[in-house]
C-alpha cells in the first residue's frame, strides 16, 4: 500500500501545493495521474484546473468516457444503474491507460468522452499527442481493487482521493440533476439510491489513494467554479 499523504485544500497555499505537486509529476517524462472521490466531491473541476495551470504540459481523459451507451445498459437491464461499476468498460479503460503509459512517438492516442446532450459516450474525442507529459484521469472507481478495475490502479502513478462534506456534496448532485431535467423528488430519490451506493463503494477503497485532498465545505475549490456534470454523475 502507497504512503498515504493528507493536503488541507482550504488552508492557505493549499491549491499551490496541488498544482506543484502535479507539476512535478510532468516534470519526470510521461506520467498519469487519477483524481477519483465520490460523486459530486469535484473531479472534473480539479482535474480541468490542474491542466489548465499547467499551460499545455497536460490533458484531461475522463473515465466517463467509458460509459456503456445507453441501449447497451437497456439490453443488460442496468440502465436504472447507470453510474454504477459494472455500467462502464472498465477493461476497455485499463486497456488505454496502458496505451497512455507507453505511446507511439509517430501518433496520438485517441480516447472517448462522454457528450452530456446525448448522454451517451463519444469514441475518438480527445487526443492526447505523445509527447504530452502528463495525463490527468478522474472518475470514481480508479481504487476499485476488484473484478476489470483491479488493475487500473497499478497503471497510475499517483491517485489523488477527494474528500468533501457529505452534505454539500448530496446538495450539489440533487441540484445537478434538476438542471439536467429531474423533479427535485426524482433528484433525490436517484442521488439516495444510485449515487450515495456508489460513493459508499468509492469510500471503502480510498486508503489506497497516494493523497488524500481536503476540500472546503462551500463550493468550488478557493479561486474555482464547483464541478460540472450531468445526470451520470461521476
């Protein structure tokens, strides 16, 4: 198990130390760093400040990417599950990261992205050039030690775990899923059945983590927007 180090995002200078730590994982080759926590705790939003800060030393690939499409979910019955593991193509996501760890130096590597408006993966959306240094990675189950998903965390140099009050996180995906469509009832009863499953899941694998990163209670991480998203929160 990885020594396990403990960053206070709200403390002053915290968001520095995040974004030094980072620099100096790109400063060492190619290198693939997973951001993961529970739903709604602000991957997506970490992830896109971290490349940004770099200025062009780094790309995001999402995990979200890997999503099974939607009438794939209907034919398994696991489209009320979406979100859970076993609604992605973990395999098919072990097998890029390895492909991201070792490039073609003559061509990119083209990985998927989820489309929000369509609610459906989208193949060959994001390149990512081989002489890019770092690949930053988020979603939820990058800890998972279990079933296709054990081997992704041997394929990660650092995995950060985002740790965020229950209760801002619960409100910031009801409130995400009203703006993707849902009655505040039907917000709620997906966050209680679908997502907080899926964050108890996340939680149980966390000390295998690199970093443990404290966020603050009010949204957003100090000097950002809270995280993006749709109605498969990840």
């Amino acid at each position: 198990m990885p020594r396990m180090d403990i960053l206070d995002a709200s403390e002053p200078g915290g968001p520095v130390a995040l974004t030094d730590r980072a620099r100096r994982l790109a400063s060492a080759g190619r290198r693939l760093l997973g951001i993961t926590g529970p739903p709604g705790a602000g991957k997506s939003t970490l992830a896109e400040t971290l490349a940004r800060a770099l200025e062009g030393r780094a790309v995001v690939v999402p995990m979200d990417g890997f999503h099974l499409a939607a009438a794939e979910l209907r034919r398994l019955g696991r489209a009320d599950r979406k979100g859970a593991p076993d609604t992605f193509d973990a395999a098919g996501y072990a097998a890029l990261l390895r492909r991201l760890r070792d490039p073609d130096p003559r061509h990119p590597v083209y990985a998927p992205a989820f489309d929000r408006s369509l609610e459906e993966p989208v193949a060959g959306s994001l390149p990512v050039p081989p002489g890019l240094p770092l690949v930053i990675t988020e979603g939820n189950y990058l800890l998972l030690d279990e079933g296709p998903w054990a081997p992704v965390r041997g394929l990660l140099d650092e995995v950060w775990f985002l740790d965020l009050d229950p209760e801002v996180r619960v409100r910031r995906l009801v409130e995400r899923h009203e703006r993707f469509g849902r009655s505040r009832a039907q917000a709620r009863a997906w966050v209680e059945r679908s997502d907080e499953a899926n964050a108890r899941l996340v939680a149980r694998a966390r000390d295998r983590a690199d970093l443990i990163v404290r966020l603050p209670a009010r949204d957003g991480l100090p000097g950002g927007a809270g995280e993006g998203g749709g109605p498969a929160v990840v």
